[in-house]
C-alpha cells in the first residue's frame, strides 16, 4: 500500500501539462481510497502515470485536445470499485450499481464534489471513468486516453505483462 509520505513523484510537469493545484490534492489523496487488492490498486494507478504523460504530450503534439485535469482525476480514481466487494455497489438512492466502473465514477463524483469542484466537471470524470468498463466505447479523447492508458501495461514487456496477469487472478480468486 503507497503511503503519503511514499507517493512517487508525478512524472511530469504538472503546470506544462495544464494540471491545477487542486487536480494535485486529488492525487494526494487517492492512495488513501484504495484498499490493498493484488492488480486495481493505488501502485497500478502510479504506474500508468509515466505512459500517460507520455501518451497526453504525444497527442497533443498530433494537434488533438485534452483536459489533463479531467484526464488525472480520471485515472487517479478509475479503479475505486476494485476495492469493494462486488453486489454492494450502490449510488445515494440507494440503487443498486452494474459494475465496478459505475461505482468508481460515483464515488470520484462525491470526492471531487467535496473537494469542490464543479458539478459539470466531476460529471466529464464520471463519463470518463465509465470508459474503462470494457463494454462502453469511449467517446472524447480523454475516454479513449484512459482506455489506452489503463490497458498499457497489459500490453509491455513479457515480464510486466506476465507480473500484471498473475496480479490479476489473485485478484479475481479473492472476489
């Protein structure tokens, strides 16, 4: 589990990259969200952070437009529903949720809303998180960043691939 006082350095130039300060409290933040599971975890949030800076200058040097907020905020709380027992995801009404990407995007909605952000924002990080659900096809740039992002370090050298997967069916023997 990554403690605050261990979180790695943001790979990047957050002010270059057009990341607010208040984007940064959520990175903060979101090591203390996550639970301790094998694979969907605050370490594999961490670690898409390099590819995704390197991905975000990459296109936008291909002219293509994208809000790093959103984006960061996106990928630093997409995979909240991994930490939850599956069945028990429910919204404010107490309706019960589908997957485990709608219950990460309702929760980063209720975070970001109490951090204060706008409701208009925090319904762009919603939708992106949605992204990641391999049913939904992503839509803006930033969804289809995510989706790219996410599925990465699937898709690395043999030796990450095979770490990844092993994680992965921890993970899915403990559901």
């Amino acid at each position: 589990m990554i403690l605050l006082n261990q979180l790695p350095l943001f790979p990047g130039n957050a002010e270059e990259l057009g990341l607010s300060v208040g984007s940064l409290t959520v990175r903060e933040i979101s090591p203390t969200l996550y639970n301790q599971v094998p694979y969907h975890s605050a370490s594999h949030v961490f670690e898409l952070e390099t590819p995704a800076v390197l991905l975000l200058k990459r296109l936008r040097e291909y002219g293509k437009r994208i809000n790093a907020d959103v984006f960061f905020q996106a990928l630093w709380l997409h995979d909240l529903g991994w930490s939850m027992p599956f069945g028990t995801f429910k919204n404010g009404d107490g309706e019960l949720l589908k997957s485990k990407e709608q219950f990460s995007a309702v929760a980063a909605s209720y975070i970001l809303k109490q951090l204060g952000w706008p409701t208009d924002h925090c319904q762009l990080v919603s939708k992106t998180i949605l992204a990641t659900n391999p049913f939904v096809d992503p839509v803006t740039n930033e969804e289809m960043l995510l989706r790219a992002v996410d599925l990465s370090n699937l898709a690395g050298p043999y030796d990450q691939f095979s770490r990844n997967w092993d994680l992965l069916r921890r993970e899915q023997e403990d559901v």
